[in-house]
C-alpha cells in the first residue's frame, strides 16, 4: 500500500466502483518515488478544496492496476506516476509523469467545473 | 489583531523544517511557507542512508518525521502554495501568498533549495513521461531492451547511467564538456561498462517523435555539426540551480544566484536569514541543511528576541 493520506485503491473491482459512485474521480497510480510523491502530495492539498473531486491512488505494481496501465489513454506513457481523470466513469484526461500544482489545476478545472 | 508570526520560513525542505523545529521549540510563533511538495528534495529521495542516527530511510518517510516534529512544537506549515509577493524590508516583513494571502514575520528565514535543472529545448514539455525522464530509478524498467541517452557529466547522470543498464540495451552519455565532473570511481565505473558509449562536447537541441519520443538532435559544439539520433528514451541529469530568482531583487546574491550569508546564516537585508541548498556552500547534502536550518532560527530568535526588548524598553509594548 501507498504511504499516503489519499484513500487507497487496492482491487479493480474497487477502482470500477469507485469511478462509478463518483462523478468526478482523480486518481494517481505510481509508486513512493520522486516523480510520483510530488502528485499525491498536490492531491493532498487539493482534496479540501475540490470537495466535488475524489482523490484516490493506486499501486502501480498491483497486478489489478492493469485497469490504469493498460487503458488506452496511457498507450505510450513510459514515466511514473499515471495520473488518470475520470468524469462518469470515462477517462477524459490522463497524464504521464510528475505534474506541477497549476498542471493539475488547470485539468481539474477545465474537466470538472462546479 | 492582525498576527504578526516571530518568523516565517520560506521552505519546507529539511533546512526549513530544522528551523521550524527549533524557531517553534523555543516559543517562536512560526509559521513555514512551502511552495511544493513539504519535504523538498528529500520526497524525491529513495533512500537516505547518511543522515546520522536514522538507518537507511525513504526520503518521504525522513519528510513526514521532520514535519510532524515541527508540528508537535506548534509549527503553522501550509505546503503547495504560490509565493507572489516579497517585502523583506523594516521591522515588519510580509509574503504575498497565491495572490490574495498577506502574512507578516518580525524575522525571515529563506530556504527555497534547488530545483534539477531542465534543458529548456524544442520538444522537452512535450515527451516529458513519454521517452523524457529525470529518474533513472523510477523509470528505468519503462525502457528494457532500448536505447537511452543520458546526459549530463555529474556523479548524478554517470551513476544513474551504470543503473539503467540493468535495463537498456544501448546507454549513450552526452556531455558538454571533453571531461567528466563526476568522481573518478564513478567515470570509471561507467567506462568499464561494455553497455556505455559517449559522446562528448555536444549538447542536445531538439526532441521530436510521435506520441513517444523517437528521435534527437545532437550538436557536437567544436564544430557546430547537427547529427540525428534514433533513441526510446532520454535521462536528464544536468544540477541543480538555486531556487533563488524571485529573491534577486530582495537580498544578495551571488553569480550563481545563491544566497550570501555570514555564518549566523545571516543575509545583507537586517532579520532575513538563509538556510540550505540556496545560500552559498560547496556540498549540499541533508546533514547540512539541518545544520544551517538550525543557525538560522537561532540567530533569528536572538534578533527577534532582542528587537521585542527594545520595543519593551521603549515602551512601544
Ligand atoms: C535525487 C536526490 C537524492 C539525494 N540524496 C541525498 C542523500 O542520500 N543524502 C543527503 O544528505 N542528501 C541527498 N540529497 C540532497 C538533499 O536532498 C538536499 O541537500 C536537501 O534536501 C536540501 O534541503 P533544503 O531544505 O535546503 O532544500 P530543498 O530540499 O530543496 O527544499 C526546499 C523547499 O522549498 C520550496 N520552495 C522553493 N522556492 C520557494 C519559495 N520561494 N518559497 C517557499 N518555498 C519554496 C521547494 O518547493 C522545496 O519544497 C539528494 C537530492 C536529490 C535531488
């Protein structure tokens, strides 16, 4: 398991319900590495005042996490973490790699208005 | 009434968190301002093996002990934030935060570290998590069986070039210079390995591929010659700079763009202090910014403690 606050996605099935329930879903698969903390660090800070968001992460090397590294939104993606964006329950933006506060930002914003 | 913090750090790195710890420990109100992630460059550690007193540990881990450490002494830390705003000058100093935010400090203690350098070239926005990486360890596996280019002729890029030839099949350096900076057992190290090949004197100019990275444009800069190169992934070590260029107008500086401080950490501007990667050394490891963090706030409480006895005395308390 991640050493995170974020909640923690462990199973696909988990990650299938989790973007079903939920209409606007971030979510961080990666690693404790150095690209990756820095995006569950934003996403910590993020959760307070995104309450219409909800921040999970997810292991890169949990073998159920094929439901992220295998989508078709991260074809080509060869840097930790995958940062996958979910609104309804269909992808509508992933990310590849570390990502600064106003990257995230501006994807929260311009997929999930209020 | 407004609050007026005793000090406030700009940074939450491990020099910035050292002073937290000892600025809220000695009945400091403190508050420390961090524009990234808390932790600073020891959250892109993955492990930390030569901090005295602590075994091997996660540089995230190392991170949160020293965060929750300051915290447990009363420490105000709010992490992730934009600094807009500076004005170290007069007995009262105040940070603009994300625009809107204003908070005063009788005293300041700068420790913004340093950020890795990036090439800032055509194509390297573009492919950054798609053949472009700055971490060998974390990305390494992406590229088994491939050929990678690293560059940069520090201990950072021959290290983590003999590292991703677990996975490469091809590892090329690119350096600018005809010699390496890096230590002797690393350039030797990396010579002796079959996998290594080197191209010296050149710098790269241009990225370019579809949706993954495909291709480089290498200048070899005796001569000014551009040759493409096929290549599936590019590793960038090339330092680390200062993170020191909003302060330029603020405090001095040196050539390099590092803070000049005497040895109380103590900057030209009256109850601004340093602390850490950004002030002027010549090794930049934990130990010392811990070291210098700890000057810092000390010599901060001595000049806060000492302007509130004055103002006392001159009854303006
Ligand atoms: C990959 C890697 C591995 C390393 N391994 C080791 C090791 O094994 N052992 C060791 O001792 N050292 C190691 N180091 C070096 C060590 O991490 C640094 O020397 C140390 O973190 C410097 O601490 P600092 O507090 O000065 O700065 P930083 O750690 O850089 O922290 C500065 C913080 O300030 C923030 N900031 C920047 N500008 C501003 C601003 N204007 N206002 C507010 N906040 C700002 C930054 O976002 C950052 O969070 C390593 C470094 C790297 C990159």
């Amino acid at each position: 398991m991640l050493q995170t606050n974020l909640k923690h996605i462990e199973s696909a099935d988990e990650h299938k319900k989790f973007i079903e329930e939920n209409e606007n879903v971030m979510i961080c698969c990666g690693r404790m590495g150095p690209m990756c903390v820095p995006v569950y660090g934003i996403m910590e800070e993020l959760e307070d005042e995104y309450t219409h968001v909800k921040f999970a992460d997810m292991e890169f090397d949990n073998p159920d996490a094929h439901v992220i590294r295998n989508a078709p939104e991260c074809a080509g993606f060869m840097g930790l973490p995958f940062t996958v964006y979910y609104k309804n329950g269909k992808i509508v933006k992933a990310t590849s790699s570390i990502q600064s506060m106003e990257e995230v930002r501006a994807i929260l914003d311009e997929h999930f208005k209020q | 009434m407004e609050e007026i913090f005793d000090t406030i750090i700009l940074g939450g790195g491990p020099a910035g968190l050292s002073a937290g710890i000892y600025a809220s420990r000695g009945r400091m109100s403190t508050l420390i301002l961090n524009e990234g992630t808390v932790g600073g460059q020891m959250v892109l550690t993955h492990e930390i093996a030569n901090y005295p007193g602590v075994e091997a540990i996660n540089g995230f881990a190392l991170a949160n002990i020293m965060k929750k450490q300051a915290r447990t002494f009363g420490c105000t830390i709010k992490g992730n934030l934009r600094i807009t705003g500076y004005d170290l000058q007069g007995d009262v100093k105040t940070i603009e935060v994300n625009g809107k935010d204003i908070y005063k400090g009788r005293s300041v203690i700068l420790a913004p570290g340093g950020t890795p350098r990036t090439l800032d070239i055509p194509g390297e926005d573009k492919f950054k998590g798609r053949g472009i990486s700055y971490c060998a360890t974390c990305d390494g596996d992406f590229f088994t069986d491939k050929k990678v280019i690293v560059v940069g002729g520090g201990n950072s890029a021959l290290e983590e070039a003999v590292s991703l030839t677990k996975y490469a099949s091809e590892v090329t350096i690119v350096h600018q210079f005809d010699h390496f900076q890096a230590f002797e057992h690393a350039v030797n190290e990396a010579k002796a390995n079959p996998k290594i090949r080197f191209i010296m004197e050149s710098e790269l100019r241009e990225f370019s591929g579809d949706e993954k990275l495909r291709a480089v444009k290498i200048e070899y800069l005796p001569t000014g010659e551009i040759t493409e190169m096929e290549v599936d992934g590019v590793f960038i070590f090339v330092g680390y700079k200062p993170n020191t260029e909003p302060l330029k107008d603020h405090i001095a500086l040196n050539e390099w763009g590092e803070i000049v401080v005497d040895p109380q950490m103590r900057t030209n501007v009256e109850g601004v202090y340093a602390a850490g990667d950004c002030v002027v050394k010549r090794y930049r490891q934990v130990t010392i910014a811990v070291a210098d963090g700890t000057i810092a706030a000390l010599s901060a409480m001595e000049y806060v403690n000492s302007t509130k006895q004055l103002e006392q005395e001159a009854g303006q308390v």
